[in-house]
C-alpha cells in the first residue's frame, strides 16, 4: 500500500509544503483531493513516488487511484494550519 506523506505543518508565508505518494502504477491516473474536492488535475503514474509541491492549504488530503475500471481512495493526511509570527503576536 502506499503512504500519502508530507511536513506536519504549514508555516504561512512560506511556498507551501510538498506531499508525496510513496509510490505508483503505470497506466493508473491519481487524483489528489482536499477534503474530498479535487485538486488540480490527475497525474499519471511512473512506477515511482508522486508529489504534489506547494500545498498550503489546511484540510485533509486523499489520492484517489483512477484505472479504466475502478477508482480507490486511499492515503489520507491531515495538514494543519500553522500561524504565521505576525498572527500569533496578534493573537497575545
């Protein structure tokens, strides 16, 4: 089984962080989608490991596997929001 993998955290601010799927079939399309929405488009496996860079939205995460006859939905992560400095010294 794969693993949908990624920094714990987001720090605003920054370009986001990258979520990787450790691994992949060819011939089989992966959707990624936050909180069950699509995000951008499919990508066609390689046989290798996957990613998705500049994700900074909160929410969870999940890959559909999409062949010509079935979809699987699996590797689910939670990416948190991490406030930037300038919020957290609004927030004092």
């Amino acid at each position: 089984a794969y693993t949908l993998q990624g920094n714990d955290t987001y720090c605003e601010g920054t370009s986001g962080t990258v979520l990787t799927l450790s691994g992949s079939e060819t011939g089989v399309s992966y959707q990624l989608l936050l909180d069950g929405l699509p995000l951008g488009a499919a990508v066609t496996g390689t046989g290798s490991a996957l990613e998705w860079p500049g994700i900074t939205a909160t929410g969870f995460y999940t890959v559909d596997a999409q062949t010509t006859n079935c979809t699987n939905r699996f590797a689910t992560m939670y990416l948190p929001h991490i406030l930037s400095p300038e919020q957290r010294k609004e927030m004092r």
